[in-house]
C-alpha cells in the first residue's frame, strides 16, 4: 500500500515536471531554462549546506517555478519586454498561478514557497506579494540567484546575452541596489568559481 502510494506521488511530480518543462518549450528562447535551474538551484543548495528535502525541492522547484505560465496566453508569453500594463497584470499572476496547480500535492510543500516567491524583490519591489528579503524563505532566494543569472546569459529578441564576467557585475551592482539578497549571489558566484577551478 505505501509503495503504491509513494509510486503516486513520485507519478504526479514527475507529470508535473513534464507540464513545466511543456511551459518551457512554448518559447523557444528558454530551451534548457528548467534544467539548468534544476542543476544550479541543487549545486547551489548544496554549497550552502541545506538539508536534502530542501536539495529535493530545489530540484523540483527548477522545472516547476514558471508551471503557472501555462495560463499565459502565447501572444503574451512571446512578445518579451513591451507589455501593456494589463498584459503585465496577466503574467505577473502566473507565481500564484503554479502555486495553486501544485498546492494539492503534499509532497511539494517545500516546493510551493518557490514557485510562489521567485519573483520577489529584497526592496519589497517584486511580485506577486511585495516580500521583503527577511520575509522570503530561503529555498526561494536561492532558486531566484540561479533564474537571474541565467536570464542574464540567455539571449533574447529584445536583448543579448551577457558574459559570465558581465553577469557577475550586473548581479552584484542590482544586489546592492536592494533587488537580490547580496549574500546568496556572493555565494552563487564563489560556487561557479569553485567549479571553474576543478573544470
């Protein structure tokens, strides 16, 4: 009976996992996005010593974060930086959007604050619930570093990618101007450092 229901839940993430990564494949500029987030969220978790629900749910929360742009339409989805202000209404709603497809499932529970959190702002700026840094959890913060940093290196119809050395400086610059926790992208680039001197 538990075998069966752990094969249950193990079937829901991983259809989940699917959806998100459908999500991705809607644009054609985010192709490895979710994997790479998956990858770097777990590095990053793991350089910091979080424990290995927490490894788990980072994992997770790479292929899940963006699962609520599912119910973005296409025309809003694809046209990138000029949106109208209803348009940006619409997908900054796509946070609360994946948190409720994902909330039934208990196994996600680390997972929701993730999805729910990444676009907040330490400045209290971001969205979809103005959280300051001392009110974000940290799984969030983590996963948000990785997003930036690999937005900034991906390119896009409205802008081209960044370098390693410019995306360092760009993060560090927007962490002390308040928008990412300063401590968490130090640590991010010391671990991409770490790994560059094994490699």
């Amino acid at each position: 009976k538990l075998k069966e229901f752990t094969d249950e839940l193990e079937t829901a993430d991983s259809v989940l996992c699917t959806l998100g990564l459908s999500v991705e494949a809607r644009d054609p500029y985010t192709e490895g996005h979710c994997e790479r987030l998956a990858c770097n969220a777990t590095d990053l978790g793991r350089f910091l010593g979080v424990e290995e629900e927490c490894l788990v749910a980072l994992r997770r929360g790479g292929y899940l974060h963006d699962l609520g742009k599912i119910a973005v339409p296409d025309e809003i989805l694809k046209k990138g930086s000029d949106l109208t202000a209803a348009e940006w209404g619409i997908m900054k709603q796509h946070p609360v959007t994946g948190e409720t497809i994902c909330r039934p499932l208990k196994s996600l529970r680390l997972v929701l604050p993730i999805i729910r959190h990444h676009h907040e702002h330490s400045d209290g700026s971001g969205y979809p619930d103005g959280l300051r840094e001392d009110e974000m959890p940290l799984l969030p913060r983590i996963l948000q570093v990785v997003d930036i940093y690999d937005a900034l290196r991906t390119a896009r119809p409205y802008k081209p990618a960044l370098g390693h050395e410019q995306a360092a400086v760009t993060m560090r610059d927007e962490a002390r101007s308040g928008l990412w926790d300063e401590e968490l992208v130090s640590e991010f680039f010391g671990m991409l450092d770490k790994r560059r001197q094994v490699a």
